[in-house]
C-alpha cells in the first residue's frame, strides 16, 4: 500500500465469530377458560441460542414462584386453584444475550364457574381430574371457525366453518346429568371443515382415557371417525369399523401404529339416539365402552399397547388421513369430550355413564372376547384356560370341571382367578372346564365348556423329531373341523389354540398334507391348510393363532409348505406376526421379491424383508422350510425332492416380541400378503437350531435314520433327557441288562443315590 506522506493509515481486522440468534416463539401462550378451583397451565415454546431465560408476566407484572404459582420462569405457568382473581392477560418474555422477545398478543385467561356438585356429568369428569374437557356448549356462529374451550386443560379448539351448533344430551332424552340447554357440535358427511378442531394433547403415554356422548344421524361410512389424530407420527382414536375387518357398523378403536384398527368389538352403536362411548388403554389392554340406554356394554382387547405421543392436532368427527372429504367424516353429533390420562377403572367409567343418565345401575357380569378354548395336547404338558370378564366390582372367579369347583391342589392352580393351569396333564384331567363369574347382581357360566382332550403320538418319525425338538408351538393342522365355523387349529405342545378363517381349507375338505410314499415317516391321513382363493386380497384362508411372545433373537421356524402358483405374492405370509408393540412391522417366515424364500426381521428393516435368498420353493411340490435366527446372522433352507440349499443373511438380529396375532399363510398387513397354496406341520422353537438338527428333521419324514444325541440337562432339581428320535433305554450297570423305557422324549429324571444309564435305540 502507498499513502502520501503524513497520512495516518487504520488497519482493522474483522473477524466474525458465533452469531447469536435472538428468541422468537415457536408456539405463542393461547387463550383460556378454565374451571374455577382447577389448575390453569399456559405454555408457550420458543427457541434461539444460548440459554433461554423464561418470565411470565400477568397484567404487565413479572411473576414469582408461590403457593399460586408455579413454573414462573419456565415455559409452563401453572396458576392453582383458579379465582376470579387470578383471571387477566398474561405474556412470556424470553431473553437471551442477543435479546428479549415478549409474547403478544398477550393470552387472556378467563374463570367459568365450576360444575355445581350433585348428580351432574360435568361435575362427575371435573370431580374425576379429566386431563381436558370440552363441553362444546358455546352459544356461537361456527361459520366464524370460534373457539371450542377446554375447561380443565386450557386447550382451545375450533368450530369448523360448515359445522352446526345442535341440541346435546339433555333431560328430554331421558339423560338428566345433563343441562336443559345443553348444545354439542354437529358434524355432516360428507361436508367439508364440518368437524372440530382441537389443540395437541401431548399425552406420550398408554395409560389413557377417551370418552365422549354421540348421536349417529343414519348408517355410517367405514372408518367414519370419532376422537381422531392423524399428526406428529400418532394415528390413533376412536371411530366406527369397516366392512373389510368384519366390524362395519361397530364402536372400533385404533394404536400401536395402526396395528390395531378396526378390530370387531361386537359392539354396535345404534342410530338416531344418544349413546356413552370411551376408549380406556393400558399397558396391557384396550377396552371399549358403550352405553345406549341399557347397561355399560364392554369388550377388552388383551394385546400390548404402546405409547403413543398425540403431539399434533386432533379431530372430533372427522379422520384426514384421506383428503379431501368424504372419507372417513362422521355423520352425527358429538358433545361432552374429555380425556383422562390414567385408566379408568370399569366402575368409574360405568360411573359417568350412569350418571349422565340418572341412574347408577351395577353391570352385571358378562365375558368380553373368546369363550375359554378347548385343548388338545400330548400328554404330559400343560393346558391352560382363559377368559376375560367385566362388570360392576367386585368379581369373583371359580373355575370348574364338569361342573365342580375346583381348587388350588396337584396340578391345578388358578382356579379362582381369569387362568387355569393343569400341569402335567394326564387321562384324569380329560373333562369340560367352565368359568362362572360372580358379583352383587349375579352369576355367568362360560359357554360352551372347554374340553381337554389328550392326544396320542402317532408313532411316526417326523412328529416324533419335532417334539424330542421340544418346540414352543406345534400345528400339525390335521384338524377336521369345518372352518366355516372358524374351527380351532390345535397346538398340541404349547397350548396356543388357534383358528381357521372362513375361507381356509383343511382336513374337513380333505386337503392332503405330505404324505408317504414322498415321506414315509408321515401319516398316511395327514392334513394340511390350504389358502384356497389363489392371490386374492385379505380372502380370510388363512389360520390365525395366538401371540407366543417369544421376546428373543434365537429363533426356528419350521413349516412345509406347497406352493399352488408361480410366482407367488411378493411378501405373501408363511408363518407371520404382526407385533403389538412398537416394533410395528412384525416378524417371521414369508416370501421375498420373485418368488423367494425370505423373512422379516430387525422391526421390519429392509435389509431382512428384502434379502434375496435365492430360494425357489417349486410350484405344485411339498418342500420343507426353515428360518434360523441368530444374535449374528438368519440362514433359511429349503428341502425338496430337487435337493436341499440354504442362504445367509449375516447381519445382526435384534429381539423380536412376537406379542401380537400370529398368521399362518398371510402376512397380517393390509397388502396382497395372501400364501397361495398349501402349509403343514408349523413348529416354532425358542432356540437356533444348528444346521444338522435342520437336516435332521427333513430326514425324519423320509424315514432316513439320523444321528442321535442324547441331551442331558439340569432342570430344577431334576435332570431332562431329550433325543430326536428312537426308543429310550435304560440300566443299572453300562454293561446291562438294558430295559425299554417308553417315556416320550424330553423326559423328567429325579436323581437317586444309584447309578442310572440311559441310551436310544433307533432301529
């Protein structure tokens, strides 16, 4: 640089470093109405650099943590035991080093009186700690989409601008909990913005209740919704079943995912009159609710429920997963919505029902789902019965066996509770098993009784194998009732009693399984399951049977299978379950892109689900298939008359729960996953079984003599002895003599003072 002389020259060095960003709200402090006496929560969320330092402000004042408030200097204000003193305009002033942004217009909070105590439904959800509360009983133009108040949780909804302001429950319909001028919102399909609107409920949990009044105007679409969020990565509520799910027309519930939608609850909402719904969810459970004019009728659900976060908006008569309208809108009246963040017990949900008619009446017992199983089972493991029933508190269970009561003893325990369990079973145990349940209105008998029926090995090698296998579950699907009548599919080791759809085909339509002379170590009458509408969607042949709740990563599946078309349904289902937790996509053996053997793991990835196995099972020939899943690896094979191959997919394997509805020839989903053909022989292990144990069970049915290992294991204080196949022997001295010993393998030793050998003889 050149200067002329004297003049001064300024170097400045700029150097940029982190640029602070100021606040600014992401969600600004709304206006509220809340119960006087209730805890009133404003919330706001704002974001920017650095620390963010939060001051509530009411009337202009900056407000300090007490006995009234609480939060002051967080993003949630919480003001106890609401007055008309503490109503008034409240901001949020953020600050951070870059500067301070207050909220504004500022949020007027206003106090409406409370429920006046008595036999009123309003007082009965204020006086039960309601998590919000929407009585959507203003007197306003709803073409102006006005504010629909929460009265206990702040949440302000909207009136969409086609929806009607209608009469809601009062004493004219015979419901005297309620107002004589009671109003609720009108919602019409197929009109669009017809619904309302309401704010996030954050709720991140599954311990939740829903309740609502309705008055359905007609017939109703499927899927036409009630309490609905389609938002935030929730879809979820309650809504009226499909014709598809065999639940048209029934009060239906959605969770886990959309893993339970529209389940038949046989719970029918009638039209043109007022009815109580409500939705109660547990850890455990769902159960449905309604009540139209006789007493509280129920169905429970028994599936794992996850949480579920209802961080988006939510809608009151309309589901928007479809857009626009038609679907999925609500043709009625909708009033009285509240949500609870706990599960509220049968009584206090039969409590706000009663109320809000004006009469406290007890429910009698009564059985909610399937009636107790029958069971047939090899002699020696252990049945065990089950039944769900509800109604008013409390309930007192007594299980019976050809009419008896029994008691805790032997083998018999459960016996005053929802499950029986007979251990060991044995030809004395062979009777009819009912469940009476009792409370202070009276007595139910399960109907009809459940059998228990042991059943006798059939001598041949193949059956002989799985069970020395000691599985989990074991289908021979040989059964020979109609399943027209959804006859039960009989798992004759574990006791997981399944059932044919409507459209399967079994040994009562003479449907062969494998059979000698292809696989002389099979029966000669033995059955199958047969899929019979070839690559229809949903077609109902398929079987389904119970969770196994496996929770594990060292699994086996085996099945024999006999495709009926080429190529088969991309993922069309071998052996499938459709998870009822979070894992959401479900687990198991089933077809590939192509035609190919493949599976699903790993909660669904694609890494598993598309795998190319290379594995071609031929059209119109009976092969055996296997899954093996390892904490490293799945390897499936496939054995038929063409030859014996197995692919690897070496990555790692996660734990799957296998806690929901399991299919066999259906994948579960609501794509073409429909198996095409026949399937036999379903056995599921809680271990990996290693390649020679595969081969070994392909070579029972063929009659081929394996090797045999002979397992000895510590049980407790008594020793198990398993082997493959053969007959056990056993002696005083090595040298002998060696008697025959025809326990069936695993078999129960109590260990003595004197020396016990013991060997198999195969042929």
């Amino acid at each position: 640089m050149t200067n002329k002389a004297g003049d001064r020259v300024f170097v400045v060095a700029l150097t940029l470093g982190n640029v602070i960003t100021p606040p600014r709200f992401t969600l600004q402090p709304s206006n509220a109405v809340f119960y006087l006496g209730t805890t009133a929560r404003l919330s706001a969320r704002a974001a920017g650099d650095t620390n963010l330092v939060y001051q509530w402000r009411k009337d202009g004042t900056n407000i300090s943590n007490s006995a009234k408030y609480s939060g002051a200097l967080s993003a949630t204000l919480s003001v106890s035991n609401m007055s008309a003193g503490d109503t008034g305009s409240y901001s949020l002033v953020v600050t951070n080093l870059a500067g301070a942004i207050t909220s504004a217009p500022p949020a007027t909070v206003t106090a409406a009186p409370a429920p006046v105590p008595g036999a009123s439904y309003a007082y009965a959800v204020f006086t039960n700690k309601a998590l919000a509360y929407w009585r959507l009983n203003e007197a306003v133009d709803p073409s102006t989409n006005p504010p629909a108040h929460d009265y206990i949780g702040g949440g302000i909804g909207t009136f969409g601008t086609a929806s009607l302001i209608a009469n809601g429950p009062r004493p004219s319909n015979s419901l005297p909990g309620f107002e004589s001028g009671n109003t609720a919102v009108q919602v019409t399909a197929p009109t669009d913005d017809s619904w309302a609107t309401v704010p996030p409920l954050y709720l991140n949990t599954n311990t939740v209740t829903l309740t609502a009044w309705i008055y359905p105007i007609g017939p109703q679409a499927d899927f036409a919704a009630l309490l609905w969020t389609d938002s935030g990565g929730t879809r979820a509520g309650m809504a009226f079943g499909d014709s598809f799910a065999h639940s048209s027309g029934q009060l239906t519930y959605t969770w886990n995912r959309l893993k339970l939608r529209a389940l038949p609850s046989g719970l029918t909402i009638p039209s043109d009159q007022w009815s109580f719904v409500a939705l109660v969810v547990s850890p455990t459970s769902g159960a449905l609710y309604l009540g139209s004019g006789g007493p509280l009728a129920s169905s429970v659900n028994s599936t794992p429920h996850m949480s579920e976060l209802w961080n988006g908006p939510w809608r009151l008569g309309y589901d928007p997963y479809w857009s626009p309208p038609p679907q999925y809108v609500f043709n009625g009246i909708i009033d009285e919505v509240a949500v609870f963040k706990r599960s509220l017990s049968f009584d206090e949900v039969n409590t706000l029902y009663s109320i809000g008619r004006g009469i406290v009446q007890p429910v009698p017992p009564s059985f909610t789902g399937d009636p107790p199983a029958s069971q047939q089972l090899y002699a020696g493991r252990n049945a065990r019965f089950q039944a769900l029933a509800t109604g008013s508190s409390p309930l007192v269970y007594r299980w019976q066996k050809n009419g008896v009561n029994l008691s805790d003893s032997g083998n018999v325990s459960g016996a005053q509770t929802t499950t029986l369990t007979i251990s060991n079973v044995a030809a004395g145990d062979v009777a009819g098993y009912t469940l009476v349940v009792t409370n202070s209105t009276g007595a139910i008998t399960s109907t009809p009784p459940a059998t228990l029926t042991i059943v006798a090995p059939s001598g041949k090698a193949y059956e002989a194998a799985v069970r020395a296998a000691i599985p989990v579950a074991y289908w021979r699907l040989n059964e020979k009732g109609d399943p027209m009548t959804n006859a039960a599919a009989f798992d004759n080791w574990g006791g997981f009693v399944g059932r044919y759809e409507s459209n399967a085909l079994n040994g009562f339509n003479l449907i062969s399984g494998p059979r000698p002379a292809d696989f002389p170590e099979l029966e000669a009458n033995n059955t199958a399951l047969e899929m019979n509408i070839l690559g229809t969607l949903h077609s109902y042949a398929w079987a389904t049977v119970p969770a196994l709740n496996l929770n594990t990563n060292t699994v086996t599946i085996t099945l024999w299978l006999k495709p009926a078309t080429d190529p088969v349904n991309d993922f069309a289902g071998l052996f499938y379950s459709r998870d009822g937790s979070a894992s959401g996509n479900g687990a198991g053996l089933r077809y590939s892109t192509n035609s190919q053997l493949g599976y699903t793991w790993n909660l669904g990835a694609l890494e598993t689900s598309q795998f190319a196995s290379g594995l071609t099972p031929p059209v119109g020939l009976w092969s055996f298939a296997a899954l093996v899943i390892e904490p490293a690896k799945a390897t499936l094979y496939l054995y038929n008359a063409n030859g014996q191959a197995s692919a690897t997919n070496a990555i790692a394997h996660v734990a799957e729960p296998w806690d929901g509805t399991a299919f066999i020839g259906y994948d579960g989903g609501y794509y073409n996953g429909d198996f095409p053909g026949d399937i036999d022989e379903v056995a599921v292990f809680n271990y990996a079984f290693t390649p020679s144990q595969v081969l070994n069970l392909y070579n029972a049915a063929l009659g081929v003599t394996p090797s045999v290992t002979l397992t000895i294991q510590k049980v407790g204080s008594n020793v198990q002895l398993s082997w493959p196949q053969g007959t056990l022997l056993e002696a005083n001295n090595l040298s002998g003599p060696w008697t025959t010993n025809n326990a069936p393998s695993p078999y129960i030793v109590t260990p003595t003072n004197s020396p016990n050998f013991y060997r198999v003889r195969v042929k």
